[in-house]
C-alpha cells in the first residue's frame, strides 16, 4: 500500500453525489491502515513533505466534530495520524501550524472546491482590498463555485487548520481564508451558513480587533453576517443560526463602533435590537430559539446603556410572554425563564425608570413563573431554585427602583394566594 493513493482515496470516501444516501462504513477500518500505508513507503523515508502536507489535510477532515462521517471513534483514529505526521513535519506537540503550512492545506484541499469555475476570466472575479494593513494590493475572491457541496470535507479541513494559525500570520493568508467564510455564510443552505458563522468565530478569536477593523475585513464580514439574523425554521438549526449569528454580529459590532457618540454606533445597535424583535415573531413556540434571541438583550443593554429604551416596551413583551409558558413542563423551558429573567435584570440595569411603565407586566410575568416552580411537576427539576432566586432578584430590583408600585402590587398578589407568594412578602419590610 503506497501512502498517496491511501490518503487520497480516504478524501474520495466523503464525497457527496447527487443521489443515493452516502455511506460512511469502513472509514474508521481504513484509518487503522495507516501505519501500514507508511510502513510500505520504506518506514516514510519515501514520502515528500508535500505528500506529508496533504494528507494532513485529508486526516484533518476526519478530526472536527460536527461532520457525518466524524464520529467520536473517527475523530481519535484521525488525532493518532494527525500526531504522527505533525511529528514528520517537525512540529512536535506545537499546536500552530507554520503559514507554509496552513497555505498548502488550504491551497491543495480547500480552494480547488471554492474556486474559480473554468473559463472564468479574472475581471470576472469578486475583489476587495485590505485597507490600511500594511498588506498592498488587491485580493481575488474565489468565484461562486459550490463544488464545495458534493467535497463537504473541504470545511472540515479549513476549520482545523484556521484554528491552528496564529494571529500574526493572519494577513498573509487572508486570500485564503476571507472568501471561504464569506462563501459559506452567504450561502442559501443553513447547515452551509452555519459553518460560516463557525469559522468567522475561529477569526475573530485569533485575529487582531484592531487589524480587522483597520484593514475593512470586520467590514464585509459584517454584512455577510447580517444576513444570518433571520429565523429559519428547519428543525434542529434554526436556533444554532440565530444563536451564532448574533454573537458573531455584536463581536463584530465591538470592534468596528468603539465610541458611543459616534451616531453609527447607537444606530448600528438600534438596528441589532430591531432584529431581535422582528425575529420574536417568527420563533413561535420554539424554545431553543426563543431562548437564543433573549441571550441577545444583555449584551444590547450593555451596549446602549439607557438608549435601549427606544425598544423596551418589545422587548419586556418578549421576555413576559416567554415567562408565561408553563416552566414545569420541561428542563428547555426552565433554562429559557433563567435567561428571561438575567434579561430582565439587564434591562432594569440600564433603565430603571422607564421600566417601571411596565411594572405590572413584569410583576405579572414573574408572578407566573414563580407559580409554576412550586408546581408538583417542578420538584424534580434540577435548576427550579436557581430560578426562584432570579425572580426574587429581578423582584428586588423593582422594589429598590419603585418601593411603593411594587410593593402595592405584591400585597395583592399575597392577598390573593398567600402560601404562594409568602416569600415575596417576606420582601416588603426589609426593603421597602
């Protein structure tokens, strides 16, 4: 068994076609075949360091999670090769590829299935330019090719070695990095966006914020991550794509709008906060996605500080209505009031006074999240009391913002049903 064709026909094993459901069986067989792979090419005296390069690549695409074909078993044989060549390649243990590297897998296994489609002419190439970088010239971006479809362990190559790259090297090889999670996040298919949001997250967190807003890459990925705040409702990845669009869109937001009396920085987060509530009336009754969209107001909160009040009446009807649903009913519905309620407390940080014109929406929320964790059906629940204490705090609040409306509100609410809300009376005294 010579080692070329061994790893380039395990790259062949994941190829997508048109029709039939592909099959992964027998990866992991041929994963333990690679000591024998080496052993035949006189103990790797006779591989090149190209061939040592490429099938990096391939063995890489095998060892990321999130991928069909990598299963737990898949991706520890993967790690085991991986290891062996990096050793070959004089990295040792190093946990950073060299540029060198990083380029030749990404040249050889990741651009051929994002680039140009034959007989493109290069005026017909999409450009832009690193401005104020240090790096000159201008940067061809791959064509729409989407060969990348039927290879998808292309993505699964680019994101192991994008996060092996160090920062400083980052400039040197943005030609080939800049365009795939453009590629992937402006894609129609929510799996392939997903990726893109992935990668753009592996970007921001090597790369140099100041570099990135500098040179207008932050820019353009930005508009392309704008694109992803928008539910889809396809099961399972509606609420991961709402989730990691936004955290990528408020990274983004912090590195390119750095003074708040800059007026593009209230109106770029105003429209962030705009997206949040367009979305709310979409999610319905999806809970993972309801609860990635609350995850979004704290950090708009910090952001605008009392600006947030331009959307705060929305956004109380967000948090309240979510706080209504039954929290007994399941452990997902639990973990969406604890974000409601540190929402919540976010809010009221930031404007107390204009929050206490919803006061009786809010108290009525609380009122009924905090019935429902003394349900019989609650008992079990491993995070009811950590819910209970955030309603008491939001509850507190409130009191020290408004003592007498809330106090009004909660003796009625005792009056009412007293063994239920024993403890928020309790409250009163002390701090009213």
């Amino acid at each position: 068994m010579e080692y070329e064709p061994y790893y380039t026909s395990l790259w062949d094993r994941v190829q997508r076609p048109n029709e039939s459901e592909q099959s992964y069986d027998g990866i992991n067989a041929k994963l333990l075949q690679f000591s024998a792979a080496i052993g035949s090419s006189n103990n790797a005296k006779g591989i090149s360091q190209e061939q040592w390069i490429d099938s990096l690549a391939v063995a890489a695409s095998y060892a990321v999670s999130g991928f069909e074909w990598a299963s737990p078993e898949t991706r520890t044989l993967a790690d085991r090769w991986i290891a062996e060549i990096l050793l070959h390649l004089g990295l040792g243990a190093s946990d950073k590829l060299t540029p060198e590297i990083f380029q030749a897998m990404c040249t050889n296994r990741v651009k051929p299935y994002f680039g140009s489609r034959s007989g493109a002419s290069q005026s017909s190439q999409q450009s832009y330019v690193l401005m104020n970088s240090g790096v000159g010239g201008t940067k061809s971006l791959f064509s729409d090719t989407d060969r990348w479809r039927k290879r998808p362990q292309c993505i699964a190559t680019f994101t192991w070695a994008l996060r092996r790259i160090e920062d400083k090297d980052i400039a040197g090889s943005i030609s080939l990095i800049l365009p795939v999670i453009l590629a992937l996040a402006e894609d129609y298919d929510i799996q392939a966006k997903i990726w893109g949001l992935r990668t753009a997250q592996i970007l921001l967190d090597i790369g140099d914020a100041e570099f990135l807003r500098k040179s207008g890459i932050a820019g353009v990925m930005e508009k392309s991550t704008r694109d992803c705040l928008v539910f889809r409702s396809e099961p399972g990845f509606g609420a991961e794509l709402l989730r990691r669009g936004f955290e990528c869109a408020i990274r983004l937001a912090r590195i390119m709008y750095l003074q708040r009396d800059d007026a593009r920085y209230t109106t770029h987060w105003w429209m962030l906060t705009e997206k949040v509530v367009a979305n709310s009336m979409y999610v319905s009754d999806n809970i993972a996605a309801n609860a990635a969209l609350c995850e979004q107001i704290a950090p708009m909160c910090e952001a605008l500080g009392p600006a947030i009040a331009r959307y705060l009446r929305p956004l109380i009807g967000v948090l309240a209505r979510n706080l209504q649903s039954p929290i007994y009913l399941s452990p997902l519905i639990c973990q969406l009031h604890l974000v409601a309620m540190k929402q919540l407390e976010a809010l009221i940080l930031a404007c107390p006074q204009r929050t206490l014109l919803y006061s009786a929406e809010v108290i009525g929320a609380l009122a009924i999240s905090w019935s429902g964790t003394l349900h019989k059906q609650s008992s079990g629940m491993s995070d009811i009391a950590q819910a209970q204490e955030l309603a008491l705090s939001v509850l507190r609040q409130l009191i020290q913002t408004a003592p007498e409306d809330v106090c009004t509100a909660v003796t009625r609410l005792h009056g009412a049903r007293p063994d239920t809300f024993a403890k928020w009376k309790e409250m009163l005294p002390a701090i009213a």
